[in-house]
C-alpha cells in the first residue's frame, strides 16, 4: 500500500485533503554550536533534545502540488521585509493575518485526521510484520510532533481535537475552517463538551453557533459550559463523582530556585485546608508575627506536613547536585543543576553542599546527603561509566538519567520513565551510554508502533547525537544539552560562537582544576571525619543505628 499521505482508499473531504505528499532526505547531522544550541538552521526543542530540521515546508520529492507551492510561497513573502504601509493598512493586514492564522490551523487539523486515517489504514497492512510486538497506538503521534514542532502529549491533543470536530461538533469546525475562531476557541468547546454523548454535544455546537466568532474565547468557553450543564445535568453529578477519584498532588519546578505545589482537592475539602492556613496565619500577625500572611500560610503548610519548622529547623536531604569546581568553591559564577528540576544559582548550590538545607537551619552532617557527579571540564558533559551490561541500571541508569535529563525524543519535556538502546538490543545494540537514550514510556511505546528507526552518529563539532527517522520520511536529531549552563556557555550561544573571546581555553582551566580538586578533596576528607565523629559518639550512647 501507498505510504504517502495521498496513499489510495482514503476519503476525501475536499479541501487540502488528499494532497500527495512525500518527504525527502533529511537534513545533515548537527554541529559547530554548543552542546545544547540549535545549530544553524535548526530548532531548539523546549525540551533537553534538539531536534534539527529541514527549513519551513517539507522537502519535496516528485512532483509538487500546487497549494503545496503556494503555501510556501507566502510563507516566504511573509518572512520577508515588511513593506511601507499606513496605520490603518497595518491594522487590517493585522485582522487578515489573523484570520488567515486560523485557517491554516484549521487546514491542518483537516489533513491532520487525513494522515490518521490513512496511518490506520498502514498499520492494518503491515499488522503481521510487528507480530506479538504490533500495539495499537495512534500511529501519527511523533509524526505530528515532529511536523509540528510540539510535544507528543500536544499531538494526541491535536489527534482529539480533530476526530471530535469532525464527528460531533460541526458548526465549530466549519467556524474553525473558515477562520472565525482559533485552534484554542475549538479546543475549548470540545473540552466542555467532551464528557457528554454525540447528540448532546451535537445540541450544544447548535447552540453556540450564533455567537461563534462574535464573543471572546473566554466567553465561548463559558458559554459552552452552560449548555453542556443544561444538556446532562444528571452526567455532571456522576462526573463530579468520578473527579472525587482523581484527586492528586503533584510539584513543578518553579523559577529562583523554588517548587510549585499543587493539590486537586474536592470543593469542600480545599477551602478547609485554605481556612486553616489563612486563620493561623492571621492569629500569628496578631501575635506580632512579622511575616506576611502568605509566608506564613506556606510555612504552616509545611510544618503541618512534615513535622519539621522550616524557620527553625533545616531540612535533611538526599540529592543529586551536578556543579563544577569553580561554582563549588565559592569562586565560581557556573550554575549548578539538580537532575529533574533544573539549573541553580551557584551560591544556593553551595548552601545545599554545605548545610544539606536551602535555610539557615542547622542540619546533621550525617542526615545530608549530596550524590556528586563528576563533568568533563572541556564540554560540561558526564564522563562514561559501566559499559557492557544487557540491561540499563544502577550506575549505568543514573548516569543517562542525569545526562539526558527529559525525554530524549523531539520536542518532549516529559520525564523519563524508561533507558532504551538506540539501537535495538535484538538488532546487535550494545548497553552502553553511547546506545542509551531515556524516554518517557509514551514515546517509547509510540517508538515501537510507528516503527521509527534511531541511529547514534557524530556532529560536525564531534559530539554525540541520535538520527531519528520516521515512517513517512521526516528526520530530526537529538543531543543533550550541557548539564551546566554557565554564564560563559550562555554568552557563547548569543554570539553564535562556541568559545567567546572572553572566555580562557582549556589549557587555563586545566591550570586551576589541579588545585580546585584538591580544595575538594580536603572538605570531603573534613565532611567525612565529621561523620566519623558523629557515628563514634552515637555509638556510644546507642541511640542511633543508622550509622
């Protein structure tokens, strides 16, 4: 069967669909930028992959079809030197730009349901290839992600957004194709309407036909809520129900070096806690207490949670701390980074490597614990560790952990569940750092069921890269980023340079290294006769086995 988007059996709906494309080779393998910069005529990725693809477009092989051309064409025109123009010319071009930007994404989520039916289609044909390994997964999800340049969980969103425009909500999809309301107005609609049956959902697009396009999409979602109540009133009692279940907590990376918490509690039980931490708050500014009410409501949180005052008392920690000898010596400006959250500044890092504890509290040397990591001084790259085994664990695991950071696949920031060879374990791949890549368990399963090949080649500049290719002809590489993004490293990608001419060469840094690690190796030597000390002491009392 015919792999092209315009393969035969497909339907069509007109439009861009059943356009006949086919994609060529990709471009060359990544190089003469920093570990971690987009090299030139690439893309950064939100992610700690960079993922270098073709210019704007698809590169074409055959014949072109002429929409094709034309997009590209105005593409162009577009990029281009902005012409002389009066206010109101602007403000106009500005409105039609608009609508033209909601068109196009409307087209896309035409050929995007296109190129899932037809991949479906694929997938049927070539079920015995796969055998027992064959999963029935969405088929398009990496394809889009690459196409698209989002994350993979973004392209399943897509892949939703399109099957349930086209099979429930068809006012709001020919509002979305025409251009009167945007990708994210559409998004809404199906979110409010996506608990409820076809008929009903079908009733609520009918509804919300008049005002689609002539109200903001804030007011679109609310209104699409209304009718989506009024259609199932007893469904948004059961719903309420089973949203009782999903209750969670969950934390996210915050910036200056500080973590956001988040609770989804029932009603009734989340404006409990709220009250609680607002009344004892108000009661110790009236006490004298000089904190503000929201410090205040975030420390009792913790003290209620865990036990330990975080005004008074530190915090024992175990954690993994990856910084340079310069950003550990107090004389460095280098960043440090902790492994699933992200860089910190050096002078907080060193508080960690000290205290165990980002307060002033006083912490146990014996209950902080700091897992150091060791870079090469060149590249701020982690050196190699146990090659040969068959599976990725112990030291092995954490080290591609560490390296790779999120989701090594394009364009994904997830974390990473799962060590995968690049090349397969039953095609001859090795277990070595070099073959390893972390992926989240998404990526990973749709890896394997959109039969997508990857390959670990060498960039221009001599790092270390993985070639990924698609089913359907596009490629993108990968690398992770440095570990450390320092100052140096920082100004070098804004000036396109991989060494400013501010920054000393390898000789000078090997010069201090000497005796930066022998600064190291005397606090290390002083933080274990500490701990020596302190086992020896408990032993003699016998109040503490951990020793």
């Amino acid at each position: 069967m015919d792999r092209t988007a315009g393969g035969a059996g497909r339907r069509r709906r007109g439009g861009v669909c059943g356009m006949s494309i086919a994609s060529g080779g990709g471009p060359a393998p990544p190089g003469g930028s920093p570990r971690g910069g987009a090299p030139p005529g690439g893309a950064t990725t939100g992610g700690a992959a960079v993922a270098v693809l073709p210019e704007p477009g698809l590169r074409l092989a055959g014949s072109t079809p002429e929409l094709l051309v034309q997009v590209r064409n105005l593409t162009e025109r577009l990029a281009g030197e902005g012409q002389a123009m009066s206010q109101e010319e602007r403000v106009s071009l500005i409105s039609e730009l608009e609508t033209l930007k909601n068109v196009c994404a409307g087209a896309q989520a035409a050929v995007t349901l296109d190129l899932h039916e037809q991949a479906a289609l694929d997938r049927q044909a070539s079920a015995g290839e796969m055998g027992h390994r064959r999963r029935e997964r969405e088929g398009v999800t990496l394809e889009l992600t690459m196409a698209r340049r989002v994350s993979p969980q973004r392209s399943r969103s897509l892949i939703e957004l399109t099957k349930a425009l086209h099979d429930r909500l068809p006012h709001t999809l020919a509002a979305f194709r025409s251009g009167r309301v945007s990708e994210w107005a559409a998004t809404l609609v199906v979110k409010e309407t996506k608990e409820l049956t076809d008929e009903q959902a079908r009733r609520v697009d009918e509804g919300l036909e008049p005002t689609l396009g002539s109200c903001s999409e804030g007011r679109l979602q609310k209104r699409a809520a209304a009718l989506a109540y009024e259609a199932d009133k007893r469904g948004f009692l059961a719903r309420h129900a089973r949203a009782v279940k999903d209750r969670f907590v969950s934390v996210r990376p915050a910036p200056e070096g500080m973590v956001r918490l988040c609770a989804l509690l029932p009603l009734g039980e989340g404006v409990a806690v709220h009250k609680a931490l607002t009344e004892h708050a108000a009661a110790a500014r009236a006490s004298g207490d000089e904190r503000t009410k929201q410090q205040l409501c975030a420390d009792r949180l913790v003290h209620l949670v865990t036990g330990v005052d975080p005004v008074e008392q530190g915090f024992p920690v175990e954690i993994g701390l990856v910084m340079s000898d310069r950003a550990l010596l107090a004389d460095g400006g280098d960043s440090a980074r902790v492994p699933g959250y992200g860089p910190l500044p050096a002078a907080l890092a060193r508080m960690i490597a000290a205290l165990g504890s980002t307060r002033e509290g006083e912490v146990s040397a014996a209950r902080a614990w700091v897992r150091r990591l060791v870079l090469d001084p060149v590249d701020s790259t982690l050196a190699d560790l146990d090659p040969g085994r068959r599976l990725f664990s112990g030291p092995l695991r954490r080290f591609v952990l560490t390296r790779d950071q999120v989701c090594a696949m394009p364009y994904c920031t997830a974390p990473i569940q799962d060590v995968d060879h690049v090349e397969r374990a039953r095609d001859g791949g090795v277990t070595t750092t070099g073959n390893g890549q972390g992926l989240c368990r998404a990526c990973n399963l749709d890896k394997e069921a959109e039969e997508l090949s990857t390959e670990e080649v060498t960039a221009a500049d001599g790092s270390r890269a993985v070639r990924v290719r698609t089913r359907y002809g596009q490629t993108a590489y990968s690398q992770p980023p440095p570990l450390l993004d320092t100052t140096d490293d920082l100004g070098a990608r804004a000036h396109g340079a991989r060494q400013p001419w501010w920054r000393a060469g390898p000789g000078a840094l090997a010069e201090v290294a000497e005796e930066a690690w022998a600064e190291v190796d005397d606090l290390l030597a002083e933080q274990m006769a500490g701990e020596d000390e302190l086992c020896q002491d408990t032993d003699r009392g016998g109040e503490d086995e951990a020793c």
